[in-house]
C-alpha cells in the first residue's frame, strides 16, 4: 500500500485549516448563545461563521490531501539518507571493535586478486585484477553489475574489507547530494532462516528477512524497506556464507538454496550483492559437478592475501607511533620489526601477517608496560596458544569500571564453547547460542533432570488446584457430592495437567514472544485486535447460555442466571483479551543487545499477565458485587468492584505469569539452567548481561537474534579437548593453533 507522508507543507495547511475551522465553529456557537433572544442571532452567527469554517475545511483537505505519497523520491531520499548515517555510525564502531582501536581506525591494506581463472565455474561481473583495501570502493564502482565475492581463508580480513567497503559507500554518498542513494546493509547470513527449498519462495522469505532487520534495528517503516529494496535501494552484504551450513556435510542446502535465489533477476538484471565466505567452502558450492543454477552467476570473486612484512611494520607503526624511533614505531615493538625483516618466512612472520593474529597481538600487548619481544622468542604453537591465553586478560585489562576478573570472563567463556560443542554434537547450530536453549547442551545427567523439574513444575500449576478441589468435593459434607459438571471439570483439570506435563517434556523449541502494541496503530493490527476480541465476547455469551442451560438439568449447582451471565462474559472477554494480545505478537529478526531476546519475551510475558489478570479481577470483581449487591445500586457495586479487580488483579497477574510461563517451559528450562550452571560457576547469575558486556569488548557478535564468538578460533580454543568433535578437530588441524599460516575468522 502507498501510504502518505506528512511533509512540511502538508502539516502547516492542515493545521492552519484546523485552526481556522475550530474557530469558525467557536464563533457559530458564541452567536447562537448571545443571540438566542434575538430573531436574527442564529442568521448572523451562521451568515459570518460559514465563509469562515468552509475556508478552514477546505484548507484542512488540502493540506491532507497534499502529503507526499512514501514512495516518491524525495521522501524515499531522506529516509535513504537517515537510515546510511545510522548505518555507517553503528559499522564505524564494530570496526573499531575488530580492530581494537579507538579514533578513525585504520585496517592494514589487505590486498587481494581475482580468483584463478581455473577455479572459476560461472560468470564473472569482470572488474581489475588486483587492488586492495584502500581503493575497494572504486573496484567495485568498477564491476557492471555490482556483484562481488569476497573470499579468503578464515581470519584473512573478509569482514574487515565488506566493513570498508560499506564506509566508503557511505561516506562518497553523504558527501555528494546525489538524489539515488545507495545503502549497504551488513547481514549475518546464518541468522536468515527459511523452510523453503524453491529460489522463488527462498527470495520472497529473504526480502522479508531484510524488511524486517530494518525495522526492529533501524526502525524504518515496513512499506518504506519494501520500496527501497524493490527499487533497489538497497545493497546486501551478506557476511558468512561459509556458516549457513555444518563443516561436517557434503550437502549445503541452505548457502545453495540463497544462492539459487540471488540469481533471480529484478526486473531485468540480478540484484547487486555483496557476499563474503571462505574459499574452501565456495569453491564446494562453485564445483563442476554441482548444477551451474547453485553458483552465483555474474559474480566477481576476489581472494584476500595474506599481508607483507612492510604491510605489517608499517600497521603496527600506526597503532604505537613513536617519531624519535626508527620505523615510527615505539621502542618495545624494535625486536619484532627486526624479526620480521630478517625472517620473512619465520614462525613470528607467519602468525603476524594474518589479520587476526595481527590483531591479537597489539590487543595483547597494546599497554606501554607490556613486552611484545617475548614473542620472538616463542615456537610456533606456544606462539598461538600465548595469543589466544593472554586474550581476555588485555581485553579486560583495558576497560574501565570492569564489573568482573579475567578468571571468571574465561571461565563462562569456556562455558559457552562448550555449550556449542554440545549442541554440534546433539545436532544444533555449533556457533549460534540462544540463552533460553541453553539447557539442551548441559549435558547427561543434568539434561535429564532439568527436563523432569521443569516438567513438573509445569505440571504443578493445574495438579495442585485439581487435587484440592476433588479432596474438597469429596470430604465436605455440605456439598452433597460431585455433580456431572463437576466431574467434567475434574477430568478437565486432570487431562490439562497429563497436557502440560507432557508438553514440557516433549522440550519443543518455543519461539520467544514477542508482543508489538505498536501494531494496532495501523489498521491492519487494530482490525485484527478488534475482530479478535469481538470473538472472545461472542463465546463468553455461548458460554452464559450453556451455564445456564446446564444449571436447569441439574449438571452443575444451580445459580442464579445473572452469575451464569457475568462471568460467562467476564470469561469471554478474557479469552478474547488472551488471543486478542497474541495477535500482536511477532518474530524478531535482529537486536541490538544479546540480553534482547531473553528480556523481551519476559517484559511481553508480563505485559500479557497483568492483561489478562487485570481483566480477570475486574470480571471477579464486578460479578460479585452486581450478583450480591443491591441492583438498584449500580454505580455504587461497579466502583466497589474495580477496587476489588484491583485487590483480585495483582496475585491473579502474578499467577497468569506463572501459568504463561508453565506452558510455554522455556522460561522454566532458562530459569532451572541458569540456577544449575551459576551454582557450579560455569555460567554467570545473569548471563545476559554478561554477554552485553562481552559484546561491548568484542569478544561475542550478533547474528540476527543469535550470538556467536567474534573469533571461531578462539571458540575452537576455549572448548575442552573431550568435546571438539571430527568437525572442531578438522577446524583445528586448518587453524594457527596447528599451523601457522591459517587463521580463525575475523
């Protein structure tokens, strides 16, 4: 839909316009109240106030009627323009993060060529054969169709370049008032999920994947990402093919099923792209053997290199400047200079021109009162291991108000790794972590008896009132007996508990809710809120008439009608209230702080509680005073029975928490890990503060809703020798950890 926008314009006509109307209206009204004794008052009021208030609505409908359509060019410039400030504000600082510098960082000047014409099984979107970090913008300008791999081995620099790239992007569009911006968007691509196996239905799910991520981060209106990424507004750069699928498979669905889709044209070229992945993993999905729809076609794929001894030198001379020294480089750092120089080929060379460890080593020895010449004199696998140690304590070393010690960042640290080492093993995602799936890779016996305690817990919400009301029915004299009604009741209660029981268990992935109130700002939403709510009253009435009806038989104990009625339609309402507010509820695709997902589904879970209990101990409320109350005393029972939705409505919201929470256990599972796993020290109280912490320094990432370790390699090392897996072995064997010229991913 083609919504309307309020520009400048259209807001002061429609103002003025109101305010003259509202004038003219007043004037209308003052004359009839003056004039009312007068045969002629009413005629002068309408006579003067009519020119006046159909001026002011005509202006009002012009003004309404002149707002700009959202997807005229101008409107769509603006919002292009806003969301790439923001845009490159936020990849400005993620760069500083990988870099581990403050400022205007500077990456070393990676430099890269055209993949071997050998290796190449598709067509190419030609371009230079060489250049480098620093002139990547303009050997993009360069490709015809803007289509470009960035491969690489792990650790070689790929995201670093994408980063730059984007910056460039950014920063050549905001200097010029060129009226088509362009704006790059950075994308974990094994955070997009999809069921999908069609390029069709793949690419309608992806456009929909980046819709969304520019809405819950950027907060850009849906119908806006939609106009902008059809016409082509828009430029992914899609970070991580290589992660989309296991290392351990032959077989890559989901990389295969995106790049089917990136091959569909729009309109009458294909889409400009923008993909890093490593070289081993593409040329997999680029093999002969594979059908020629599985490569991505008019595609340039460019290979990182490794960096020089001079590219190096000159990198860390930048980063520790010192013009009184030889190089420009401070004292400390002669000997590794040296070292370099003199063994171009050695083991210190080797390690110091990949990008990562590059990057590890001023991390670890960026303080003035460190040594960096100790690592001349270490071999090559102590070297790697010393990089990887010493890590955490420089990274938390340097932060200031440090809420915690090395020792235990390392230990919940290792904690997770070994979380993701489980789940790899079980089947799961090895590098994505999600803190309310946490229990299943705690491992046996604690799986097992997490999955029991949860279960019964669940289970506990409706056992504990079933078995007091059937002691009650059977014990209490008075009573008479169960009736039919209240044995269907029981048997009710006694299946909802078997229910719940076996719905824990079962330990099903339950999606996080999330509910958007925002949604019934817009028609669509409020429609359905509305029509929902609208259900949930139509069946509390079905429900008045079949209490009713079944009080005559004698099913249930007869009570008066008006019972019957009150609080069948105080239920209906509840029920309609309960559907009504998960309407609402949407998937998110991106956050902004790991803690997000975790601490929103419990914020909307809360917010649904007091919903639906509120609504629950105003129906109790009310319903007892209108049945008990005098009927004449109408008023007097209705504010007499708010006090009391009030007195009911907070334990009943307290409770309506634990019974959302029994049903969908995984706040039960959450709760009883974290529990578990914090009292045995492996994980932290509040694990979802300690990875917005780790996030801030850069040792974990986002990935959509998802958290991964900014650095495999360092997950690689931290996980305990009995867990790596043939897969994390393989990982390994490639890894600097093993040899020395291969790096983890940066």
């Amino acid at each position: 839909m083609n919504k309307r926008y309020w520009s400048r314009r259209s807001r002061i006509l429609t103002t003025f316009g109101t305010f003259i109307l509202a004038v003219g209206l007043v004037w209308i009204t003052v004359w009839l109240l003056t004039k009312t004794d007068r045969n002629d008052g009413a005629g002068i009021a309408n006579v003067l106030a009519f020119p006046l208030t159909a001026i002011g609505t005509a202006i009002a409908v012009i003004g309404i009627r002149s707002r700009p359509y959202r997807s005229t060019p101008e409107i769509l410039a603006g919002h292009a323009r806003s969301l790439l400030r923001d845009v490159a504000t936020a990849e400005a600082r993620t760069l500083a993060q990988l870099l581990g510098d403050t400022g205007e960082p500077r990456p070393a000047n990676l430099s890269f060529n055209q993949q071997h014409a050998a290796l190449i099984t598709w067509r190419t979107d030609r371009g230079a054969q060489v250049g480098s970090l620093e002139t990547i913008h303009s050997y993009y300008e360069g490709l015809e169709r803007g289509r470009l791999v960035i491969l690489g081995q792990a650790g070689s620099g790929k995201t670093v370049l994408a980063i730059r790239l984007l910056l460039d992007i950014a920063a050549a569009t905001l200097d010029n008032s060129v009226e088509r911006v362009i704006v790059p968007i950075r994308l974990s691509l094994p955070a997009f999920m999809t069921k999908s196996t069609r390029a069709t239905e793949i690419r309608r799910d992806f456009e929909n994947w980046i819709v969304a991520h520019l809405f819950d981060v950027h907060g850009l209106p849906r119908d806006v990402s939609t106009k902008m990424l059809t016409d082509g507004w828009i430029l992914p750069i899609l970070d991580g093919l290589d992660e989309m699928d296991p290392d351990d498979t032959n077989t890559f669905q989901r990389a295969q099923g995106i790049l089917r889709a990136l091959n569909l044209p729009v309109g009458t070229t294909p889409t400009r792209v923008v993909i890093t992945c490593r070289t081993g993993r593409f040329e997999q999905l680029s093999a002969p053997t594979l059908d020629s729809s599985q490569s991505l076609q008019d595609a340039t794929a460019i290979v990182l290199l490794p960096l020089s001894v001079p590219q190096v030198i000159y990198w860390l001379a930048h980063r520790f400047p010192d013009a009184r020294q030889p190089d420009n480089l401070q004292r400390r750092w002669r000997r590794v200079a040296s070292t370099l120089r003199d063994h171009p080929n050695g083991r210190l060379a080797n390690c110091l021109t990949s990008p990562l460890h590059l990057y590890l080593a001023v991390t670890v020895y960026r303080s003035h009162n460190s040594s960096p010449s100790e690592l001349c004199d270490l071999d090559a696998p102590t070297l790697n291991q010393h990089l990887f140690a010493q890590l955490v304590p420089a990274i938390t070393a340097g932060l200031e108000d440090e809420p915690y010690e090395s020792k235990q960042v390392e230990r919940w640290l290792r904690g997770l790794a070994n979380h993701l080492a489980r789940a790899g093993r079980m089947g799961y995602s090895t590098t994505d972590l999600h803190l309310h799936e946490l229990w299943r890779s705690t491992g046996a016996p604690m799986n097992f008896w997490i999955r029991v305690i949860a279960s019964g817990l669940a289970a506990s919400f409706l056992a504990v009132p079933t078995a007091a009301a059937t002691i009650w029915l059977f014990t209490d004299k008075d009573s008479g007996g169960p009736l039919w009604g209240d044995w269907i009741v029981l048997t009710a209660m006694f299946i909802g508990t078997l229910f719940l029981f076996a719905n824990a268990y079962s330990a099903k992935s339950s999606p996080l809710i999330h509910i958007d109130f925002s949604r019934i700002k817009k028609r669509p939403g409020r429609r359905k809120f509305l029509r929902d709510l609208g259900i949930g009253l139509a069946s509390g009435t079905a429900v008045a008439i079949v209490g009713a009806f079944a009080a005559r038989f004698g099913w249930v104990p007869e009570r008066p009608v008006v019972s019957d009625i009150a609080f069948g339609v105080g239920g209906g309402l509840l029920f309609g209230m309960s559907i009504a507010i998960l309407s609402l509820s949407t998937a998110r695709h991106a956050v902004l702080r790991p803690s997000e997902p975790v601490a929103e589904s419990l914020r909307s879970t809360v917010r649904l509680a007091i919903a639906i209990g509120g609504v629950l101990g105003f129906t109790i409320g009310l319903s007892s005073f209108l049945i008990l109350g005098e009927p004449n005393r109408l008023l007097f029972n209705s504010i007499v029975g708010l006090l009391m939705a009030i007195i009911f409505g907070i334990p009943i919201s307290l409770i309506t928490v634990l019974a959302i929470g029994a049903f969908r256990c995984w706040s039960l599972f959450y709760g009883i890990t974290i529990l578990l796993q914090a009292s045995r020290r492996q994980l932290p109280w509040r694990p979802g503060r300690f990875l917005d912490w780790a996030y801030t320094a850069g040792l974990v990432r986002l990935a959509g809703t998802a958290t991964q370790f900014r650095h495999r390699e360092l997950q690689l090392y931290l996980t305990d020798a009995s867990l790596k897996d043939a897969e994390s072995n393989t990982a390994v064997a490639s890894s600097p950890l093993a040899a020395v010229n291969t790096s983890p991913e940066s």
